[in-house]
C-alpha cells in the first residue's frame, strides 16, 4: 500500500510539473542567458577570449591544446567545426568552461571527449549544452567512467535529437545493452537523415527539371510568338504594297485604248458643226390663232439655240 501510494504521489507530482512547464514555458537557464548576452554586445569576443574568461570564473587551469584549436577572431563563431580533445585531462572541473564554448559555436559537428575522466555530472552539464545545439550529430565519450545514470541521460538526449547519428560510449561502466539501444537509436538518426537528404535531393532535382522544362516551354513560346509576328510584319508589307498601284491608279488613271479615237472622234465631230444659221420653216397651214406666236418662236429658234437648224410647225 505505501509504495502504491508512493508512485501515486510521485504521478501527481509530475503531471503538476508538466502543467507548469506548459504553462510558464520552457525555463531559460542561465548559460543560455549568458551566451545570448555574449552574442549581442557591441564587441564580440573571440572564442578564445570566452574561453580564457570562463576558466577565470569557474577557476581551473586552461588547456592548451583547446587554446591552440579555438579560433582567436573576435566574432568568429561560425568557422569551429570539429573539436578534438582526446587525451587532454579535462575533467569534471574543466568540462565547464567549454560548455559556453560550444554553444556559441553553431556550426560545431563533431566533438570528440574521449579519455577526459568525465564523470556523471560532467555529462549532464554537457547535455544540458548540447541539446539546443542546431548542427552537432558525432559525439565521442568513449573511455570515461561513466554509468547507467549517464547512459539513461545519453539515451534520452539521442531520442530527442534526431541530429545525433553517433555517440561512441566504447570502455564506459555503462550496462552494454543500454549501449546496444543508443547505437541503434543514432544509426536510426543517420538512416532518417540519409533518407531525408535524398528526399531534399529529389526534390531538388524535380524543381530544377520543371524550371528547365518551364525555361524551354516559355523559350518555345517566345519563338512561336516571334514567328508569328514576322508572318503579321510581312503580311502586313504585301498589303502595303498591294494597295500602293491601287491608289496610284484611282489618283492617275491610265489612258485607255479608245480614249484617242474618242477623242479625234470629238474633235471631227466639232469640227463638222457648221455656224448656225437661220431655221427654216416648212410651209405648212396654220390656224389664223396661231399666226401670233410665230415672232416669238422664230426669236427663241433663232437665239435659244445655236445649233437649231430645222423647225417644224404643225397644226
């Protein structure tokens, strides 16, 4: 009954917990603080001057070989890569200056701990740095006396971080089978991002055919178009030139065959007219009514029309 009412309690207890970590969010610890700080000032340090300040805080010696690797540019976070310290000595106690180290430098792949007496709390201190980090996936920690305490912590952190594609834990006091899983978990992680790389690379090259067979398709259009609009250009330059002996003809008609002979034809014609000359009137019996009129035809025969040449009267 206790110990039911034991795992009771401690039931409540953590959903309490997961209620108020949803509901006041994720604590921002102190690290991340100070190296958010760190990074905003208006004169960055180097990753060299971060770590010989962090080993004057915490109080430890300063490694040498960490010395010579950590770039001296002030600034320059982005260029640490890979940091071996395989058979440095570093500690518990000297594990901690570095943790600001290596979460200032966002493009660290690879970090290598081997031999360094790490203890327990030395790699919860190290996870606590590594499980924001965006681009670390090879960590070595093989040959540190470390337990099952730490191969839980070590399992939960490549669980949640799909990143991680390997975390050698070779000659570790860690149960082997615990070991067994993490490998297996990490090579879940690499076989993930492997499929997701080619995946990312098909679809690269499914966008970059359609931009070509778009580019081409749009090139084809483009000469289609040219195409017709030099059909347009010389149709248009035929009618021009169709239309131009038209309008020529309608301003300046061509002399027809016949127009010289109708013409000579006019010009005979006026030139048999003879001068007028006095009409003639056949004698022909009239009413003694119409005698009175006949002054005024005579005029009107005589002036009305030149080319009158014969009048004839009838009852």
């Amino acid at each position: 009954k206790l110990q039911f009412l034991y795992f009771i309690g401690r039931g409540e207890a953590s959903k309490r917990r997961h209620t108020r970590d949803h509901e006041e969010g994720p604590p921002s610890s102190p690290r991340a603080a100070r190296c958010a700080a760190l990074m905003q000032v208006a004169h960055p340090k180097s990753l060299k001057d971060v770590y010989i300040e962090e080993c004057r805080r915490v109080g430890c010696k300063k490694n040498s070989e960490l010395l010579r690797t950590l770039p001296d540019q002030p600034g320059d976070y982005g260029s640490l890569e890979s940091l071996n310290l395989n058979l440095n000595c570093v500690g518990q106690k000297g594990i901690q200056p570095l943790l600001n180290v290596i979460a200032l430098a966002p493009n660290l792949k690879e970090l290598l701990l081997a031999d360094n007496f790490l203890t327990n709390d030395s790699v919860k201190a190290l996870l606590d740095a590594l499980t924001d980090h965006p681009n670390l996936c090879h960590v070595d920690l093989s040959r540190n006396p470390i337990s099952h305490v730490a191969g839980k912590l070590l399992s939960s952190y490549v669980s949640t971080n799909p990143r991680v594609t390997a975390l050698l834990l070779h000659d570790t006091l860690i149960n082997p089978a615990l070991v067994k899983i993490i490998e297996r978990k990490a090579e879940v992680n690499n076989r993930r991002r492997d499929e997701e790389r080619a995946r990312l690379a098909a679809m690269q090259k499914a966008n970059k055919e359609k931009e070509e067979a778009a580019k081409a398709e749009h090139e084809e259009q483009a000469v289609k178009m040219e195409q017709q609009r030099e059909e347009e250009r010389k149709e248009a330059e035929e009618e021009v030139k169709a239309e131009t002996p038209r309008e020529a003809a309608k301003e300046d008609p061509a002399p027809s065959e016949s127009a010289p002979q109708e013409r000579k034809k006019i010009a005979f014609d006026v030139q048999e007219i003879e001068p007028p000359r006095a009409p003639s009137v056949s004698k022909v019996p009239a009413q003694p009514e119409a005698m009175v009129f006949l002054p005024s035809i005579f005029k009107l025969a005589s002036e009305g029309n030149a080319r009158c040449t014969h009048l004839e009267l009838l009852s």
